[in-house]
C-alpha cells in the first residue's frame, strides 16, 4: 500500500482534531478531538513504521506507548472536567475563564498610584 | 623673639573656642571663664609681642606648609607696626565684648555656643593680622564671614536675624569671590603668596596686572569693610547681638579689608585707576551712608550707617596714598564705635526698645544709665571729631592726607612715588570727607538729643522707673515705615547696667579719650607706622571743626525749633501724616521731634530706607534669582520629572494592552499558539 494513504487520513484526522480543540465549546468534545489528534499520530508512526520496514519495530513500540498515555491522560481529563462540571454546573470551556486578568480589576490597582501623586503634591 | 608667643596669639581663642563648644552643654558654669581668659590671655600676649618687637622692627618668618606645584603656601608671621597696633586693639575689644557678654547674654541659654564663636571670630582676626601668607589670610578671613553669620543669626527665632544674616554672608562672599581670584593673580604675578615677597614684586615693577590685581581685590575689600557696591548688609547686620555688633561690624572684622589693603598698598599705588575707584567709592560710601544715618530711627542702625561712613574715612585715606592715617582712624574708630555699640546695648537694654523716638518718650532714661549716657556722649564726640577726643586726630590725619594728595604730593612714606596718587583721588575724598565731617557731626548730635534729652521725657519727669512693656507694644512703638532690626532681649530694665557692661564701656573710653594724643610726636605712634607726620595741620584742623561745629549747631537749631514747634501743639508739618495706622495699636502719636525730619526735607523718606539700594537690588538680582529658581523647579517638576513619570506611565499602558490578551480562555491561548507555530514554520522554511 502505498505511504501516501495512512499519511494523508492522519493529516485530515488531525486537523479534525485541531478544529475540535479551538473550536468545540464542550470540554468532553474537547478531550475526544485531543484523542483524534492522538491517534492521528499513532497512525503516521505505525504507517513509516511498516513503510521503513524497521526491524525493531520502534513506531509500534511507541504507538502502544501512546495508547496507554492517552488512556491515563483522557482518566485524567475525563476527571477534571467531572468537577468542574461539579463545581459550575456546566462543561462549557468558554466559561472556565477563572484563571484569566479582566480589564475591570485594573482600577483597584490603580488606586495606590493615585495616593502616590497626591502624597507627591503635598510634599511639593 | 620666641616665637611660641605669636603662635599663641591666634591659637589661644581658638583652643578657647573649641573648649566651649566642647563643655557647653555639660558644663554651663565653665563657659564664661573659657570664653573671657583665652581672649584675655591672647590680649595680654597681643601685646608682650608688640612690646617686643618694638617700633620700626619687622618679623618674618615662615615655614613652607604645603607644595601646591605653583606658589607655595607657607604658614608664618609677617609682624611689624600695623599688625602689632591692629591686635592689640582686637585684643582689647574682644575682651573687653567678652565681658559685657556674660552680662548682655546672662540669660541666653544659646551663651555658650554664642561665647564660642566670639573667640573662634577673635582668633580669626588675629590670624588675619598676623598671618604673613595670603593663603592663610584668607582662611581667617573667610572664618571671620562664617562666625559673623552664625553671630548675626543667633536669635534665628526671629524672620530678621535669618534673612540679615544669609545677606550678610551671601553679599559677603559676593565680594570674596573676585577677591580670592585677585589672590591667585598677585600670586602668580609675583611667584609667591608671602606677603614680603608681593610686596618686594611691587616694589620692582614685576606685577603684571596691577590695575586688574588692584580692582579685583577692592571687590572683597568693599564685601568686608561695607563699601559703597557692598555695603548693603551691614544696617541689617545690627540683628545680631549688640556686643557682636560691637566686635564685628564696628572693630575688626569689617577693619580687615581696610587692613588688608594697607598691607598691599605698595601693589595699589602701582595703578592710579584703581585708586580712583576706591576714592570714589569711598567718596559715595561716606556722603550716602551720613545721609542715612541722619534719618534712621532705630539706634543701632545710625551707628551701623556711621560705621559705614567712617570706613569711608579709611578708604579714602588708603585712596590718598597714606595708610597711616588710615589705620590710624581705624584703632581710634574701632575703640570709639565699640564703646558706641556697648553703651547702646546698656540703652537699648534699659529702654526695651531700639528705637531712638521710643527712647525720647520715656522719662528719665538718662539717670537710669548714667555710666551708659556719659561714655555715649564722649565716644560721640569723638565721632563727631572735636579735639581732643581721638577721632579729631584721627580724622584730621585722613584730611590732610586726602589734602596733600589733592596738591599732588601724597604721603606715601616712601611706599611709591607721591605721584603714584592721581590729584583728582585727593579732591574726591577731600571734599567729600569735608561734607561728611558736617553730615557725622548733624546726626551724632541728632541720635545724642533725641534719644536722651527729649522735651517728653523731661516734662513728665515721672519718678517711677518706667513699667515694663511687653513685647508687642515695643514692636509698634518704633515709627511706622522706618526700617527697624528688632533683637530678642530679656533683660529686667531695672538691672540694666550691671558692673560686667559698665566697666568695658569706661575701659573703651580711655583710648577714646586719650588715644589721639600719641599722634602729636612722630617718635611715638608714627613711629610704629611709617615714621610719617600724623600732627594735625592748620587749615584742615580749623576747617574740620568748624564744620563739626556747624554740624551740631544746625542740629541742635533744628532740634530746637521741631521742640519748640511740638511744644506750641502745632506738630511739624512734615510729621503730621506719620500718625501710625496700624490696626489695634495703642493711639500713640509718634511725632518726636526729629531734627533729621527738618535737616534733610524731601530726603528724608528716600534717606530713611537707604536711598533704595536696598530696594534697587531687589529688582536687579533677588528677582531675577528668584524667577530663575523658580524656572529651575518648573524645569525639574514640570520636564525632567515628566519623563520619569512618562516611564511609569508607559509600562502601565503596555501592560494594560498585554493584559487584553489574558482572557482565561484557553481555545484563545491555543489558537495563538497554533498560528505563530504556522507562522514560524513558515518563516524558517521559506
């Protein structure tokens, strides 16, 4: 068979998968396009495995190594999104925006230069 | 001669002085003995040294002090008449201020420090005298400006001795700055800065620059002894203490310039241009500062004008060739205008006030300090210059010096050449001396009858001692307008002259009686000098007096008729507008009668506050420096500090603008992270 198959199904594999990560909004759907792009790579190594005819067999040696992160990883995952489901009430990954620096706190801490500059003209 | 003893003269204050300042606050007791026996000791020693050196003797020797790569600076003594008849009398003044201190300050509890400086300014001024190195003069010169500052300002509760006394010291240096490069010339001029080899330069015409040498020293000169340009900061200095007064800016310090230019005479006979200059401002120092003297209402301020006027004396002697005459007025001023100071003190002690038309309201001030009213009289006299007081000698030797100089054949004593005097020097200072000789005569007569012999104060004749007055009627008590230098003052007016300020002024009386007789034989004090004539001649003796006569006639003339017009309740018409109208003072109508008032006429305004110059300087430098400062704080808030301002300001908005790019959502993160790996892949494969 010729290389160009597997290559070309696991390049379309992982765009898929790129296109679920930025744009699917639920964070299952999420972890499941990070899987795409997963096995889109188990695919091209398997594929230049077979096609490099490699006698240790490193690519498959790794594929399965993949597998199992991914299984662990997607536990993992799979976990996290549980309690943030817990915690919000939602999956929504456009919500989870806690760890984020809005403008809005910018006034709060301009606060401490304005007592500077007034301290500043009563010294003057 | 040993030579430990002139070494002691300067140090023993000195050591004085640190002693004071060392034990001052633990032990207070020990501050009077510390400040009076050093200065009485260096007097004492002022004067074995005089003695043993004799007259017609000089002393040089020095000691290299330090290579400099150009002239050396050497520290030694440079001794002969002048210098031995100079610090003895500073020795006599400081004692005898150190005395009157312990009284006039009993109650400072700044008396310590106060003492310290006194001595540490004594031993300056000896050191000045005696030093035999310019560099080393200066030093003890510019001791001298930073000790009058601190003195000046020793009540600096007050806004006047705080503002009197940084203008004194910034218009001080003014005149030292031109003075110090004037050093540096005559230094390298003549290859060195001892005094006898300047001195020998001149003498042979190796100076190069005298005309430059000679102006740019008379700018420190006029700084120091209060010369016309300059001499704006002496009046305000009377914020001080009286005994600093007394010492400071009547004896010695402002005599340094006087004296400093008779050691370089020589040098200053070298150029007629510059003599002329120091004749003129002599001239304009002596007619401006009498003017003023005769308008002024505060008592120290008149002395203050006439100290003026009367170093005016001294440097037109200097400008007329004959540094004899010169430094004799300044002994024979220096022991009467100090005597003048400290009895003022015991007045302005005893009245409360400066203040000379306060004075002629109380009663019976005169009997309250008879020893005060006495020595005032004959160190007044002496000013005014009757025989045979020491200021008619005095003041007769700079006459017919200026007199001699005017006909073209100056007393120089073999200094130069009497042509080395330009005629016209002689006529400037001769007749302005002679116009000044009236004007001195008119308002120590003036000062003496409107501060003591007041018709007020004799019609109410009131027999008790006048109640203590507080603080804020003296302050309205003086004439509204009239520039006036308030001192701080404690002292219980019915204690006012105890034994401690009562015996200097009789001790200073002495030399102001008697001093002027030694002139008579050229074996006795003109021997010390140059061995010149110091005798008064005819026609300039006939002439002085009868000036200081009319002088004092047309004072006590006007004096009269201004009582007689008070008296008949008709108040001069000049008077009548000068009722004070400050708010909530007490109606006191302060009309005196004031012979200036009536003498001067429509200069009396302009006289009173010294013809503007003060006023003229405003506008010309403090205003400009002010605005400049200010342009310099705009500068420093308002640009410099814009751009540091502008750094905060800047990093502020490029965070906020990074601070867009965090918005917790991790699809955003993502998807940058993905077009900048595209767009690197991009750039490093295409």
């Amino acid at each position: 068979m010729h290389l160009a198959y597997p290559v070309v199904l696991a390049a379309l594999l992982f765009s898929v998968g790129v296109y679920g990560v930025l744009a699917r909004r639920n964070a299952v759907l999420v972890l499941m396009s990070v899987e795409l792009m997963l096995n889109a790579v188990n695919l091209n190594l398997v594929a230049f495995d077979a096609w490099l005819r490699d006698s240790l067999h490193a690519g498959q040696a790794l594929t399965l190594f993949t597998i199992t992160v991914a299984a662990a990883e997607i536990g993992l995952g799979l976990a996290i999104v549980l309690l943030l489901f817990r915690a919000r009430g939602t999956a929504d990954i456009d919500r989870a925006t806690a760890l984020g620096d809005p403008a809005e706190s910018l006034a709060v801490e301009e606060a401490p230069n304005g007592a500077e500059e007034l301290k500043g003209q009563a010294a003057a | 001669m040993n030579l430990a003893l002139p070494a002691l003269v300067p140090a023993l204050p000195a050591l004085g002085a640190a002693a004071t300042l060392a034990t001052g606050k633990k032990a207070p007791g020990l501050a009077r003995p510390l400040a009076i026996v050093p200065v009485a000791v260096s007097a004492v020693l002022a004067l074995v040294v005089a003695l043993q050196l004799g007259t017609g003797q000089t002393l040089d020797v020095a000691t290299r002090l330090t290579p400099t790569g150009g002239p050396d600076i050497s520290l030694g003594f440079y001794l002969d008449g002048y210098s031995s008849l100079i610090s003895v009398l500073v020795g006599l003044v400081a004692t005898c201020v150190q005395v009157y201190s312990t009284a006039y300050l009993k109650q400072d509890p700044r008396y310590p420090s106060y003492a310290a400086l006194v001595s540490l300014f004594t031993a300056a001024m000896l050191l000045v005298v005696y030093s035999g190195d310019l560099i080393v003069l200066l030093v003890g010169w510019e001791v001298m400006g930073v000790c009058s500052y601190f003195l000046i300002g020793h009540h600096w509760e007050t806004e006047d001795a705080r503002s009197a006394s940084l203008k004194a010291f910034l218009v001080t240096k003014l005149g030292d700055v031109p003075f110090l490069f004037g050093i540096f010339l005559l230094g390298a001029d003549a290859g060195s800065f001892r005094i006898t080899d300047v001195l020998a330069a001149a003498t042979e015409g190796r100076l190069g620059h005298p005309t430059l040498i000679a102006l740019l020293l008379l700018g420190g000169v006029a700084g120091k002894s209060a010369q016309f340009p300059l001499h704006t900061w002496l009046p305000d200095a009377m914020a001080g203490p009286t005994p600093v007064s007394a010492l400071i800016h009547a004896a010695t310090m402002v005599a340094a310039g006087i004296y400093l230019v008779s050691r370089l005479l020589p040098v200053f006979l070298l150029s007629g241009a510059a003599l002329i200059v120091l004749a003129v401002m002599a001239a304009v120092t002596m007619i401006g500062s009498a003017l003023c003297a005769l308008a002024q209402d505060d008592l120290k301020r008149v002395l203050a004008y006439s100290t003026v006027g009367q170093l005016g004396y001294m440097a037109g002697a200097l400008a007329s060739g004959d540094r004899e005459a010169s430094v004799f007025h300044l002994v024979s001023h220096g022991a009467f205008k100090a005597l003048l100071f400290l009895a003022a003190g015991v007045v302005i002690h005893a009245a409360h006030t400066n203040s000379i038309s306060a004075m002629s309201r109380m009663p019976g001030l005169r009997k309250r300090v008879p020893d005060a009213y006495w020595t005032m009289g004959i160190a007044l006299v002496a000013l005014i210059g009757l025989p045979p007081f020491s200021g008619f000698f005095s003041k007769e030797a700079v006459l017919t010096a200026a007199e001699h100089a005017a006909n073209g054949e100056a007393l120089t004593n073999g200094l130069g050449p009497a042509s080395a005097v330009p005629e016209a020097a002689g006529w400037v200072v001769l007749i302005s001396a002679a116009l000044t000789a009236l004007l001195t005569a008119a308002y120590a007569t003036r000062l003496f009858l409107v501060a003591f012999h007041s018709p007020a104060g004799a019609a109410a004749a009131a027999p008790q001692v006048l109640p203590a007055v507080d603080g804020a009627t003296v302050v309205a008590d003086h004439e509204a307008g009239a520039p006036y230098s308030p001192e701080l003052d404690e002292a219980d007016p019915a204690t006012a002259e105890p034994p401690a300020m009562r015996w200097p002024l009789w001790v200073l009386a002495v030399p102001t009686m008697a001093f002027g007789v030694t002139s008579l034989r050229t074996d006795w004090l003109p021997a010390l000098l140059d061995g010149g004539s110091l005798r008064p001649s005819g026609v300039t003796a006939v002439t002085g007096t009868t000036l200081a006569v009319v002088g004092m006639l047309a004072a006590y003339g006007a004096w009269r008729s201004a009582t007689a017009r008070l008296g008949a309740g008709r108040p001069a018409p000049a008077a009548a507008g000068r009722v004070p109208e400050q708010a909530g003072a007490p109606a006191v109508e302060v009309i005196v009668a004031d012979p200036g008032r009536t003498l001067l006429g429509p200069l009396f305004g302009p006289a009173r506050h010294g013809f503007g110059v003060d006023r003229l300087y405003h506008v010309l430098f403090v205003r400009p420096v002010v605005a400049a400062a200010r342009l310099v704080r705009f500068l420093d808030r308002e640009v410099i500090e814009t751009y540091v301002r502008g750094s905060g300001v800047g990093a502020n908005l490029l965070g906020r603008a990074v601070r867009l790019a965090q918005t917790g959502n991790a699809q955003t993160y993502l998807s940058a992270l993905l077009a900048a790996v595209v767009l690197l892949t991009v750039l490093v494969a295409v």
